[in-house]
C-alpha cells in the first residue's frame, strides 16, 4: 500500500462525508436565514424560534436524502473492498 494510495482513500473519504452532510447543512443553513430574517423584521428576539424548525428541516432533508447517502456510502465502500486485493501485495 503506496503513500498515494492511502492520501485517495482519506481524499475519497473526506469527500464522501462532506457530501453527504451537504444536503442537511445548506437545508439548515437556508432555515436560518429566513428564520433570522423573520426576527429581524417582527423584532422578536426568542432563541428558541430558531431551533425547532431547524430540526424539523434537517429531519425533513435526512428523510428525503438518506436513500442517496445510501447509496453514496455503498459506492464508497464498494471501492474500497474491491481496491482489497490490490491493498494488501
């Protein structure tokens, strides 16, 4: 196992999980926005308005996303035991 090709599998890696974070991250990132927006404008300043719809939002996106994680981490993990045989000379 060469320095190379351990750098790809942690390159593989580090893409695969911020890929796969992305879609629950920029639904929450998205929520807050608007729900910062919304205070600003009516002037409430309550600390807890911000959080429940973000976790409902990041529930919601992990629901409609988690056949596509899935399938990412299949891939991943796929490449990796076929990459075995050559990993192990």
């Amino acid at each position: 196992m060469t320095q190379e090709f351990v750098a790809e599998i942690i390159r593989k890696a580090l893409l695969m999980v911020l890929m796969c974070s992305a879609p629950m991250m920029l639904a929450a990132l998205v929520v807050g926005i608007i729900v910062s927006v919304f205070q600003a404008v009516t002037s409430i300043s309550e600390m807890t308005l911000v959080f429940i719809p973000k976790i409902i939002v990041v529930f919601l996106a992990l629901v409609l996303f988690f056949p596509w994680i899935t399938n990412t981490f299949l891939d991943f993990a796929r490449w990796i035991f076929e990459g075995l045989p050559t990993m192990v000379h």
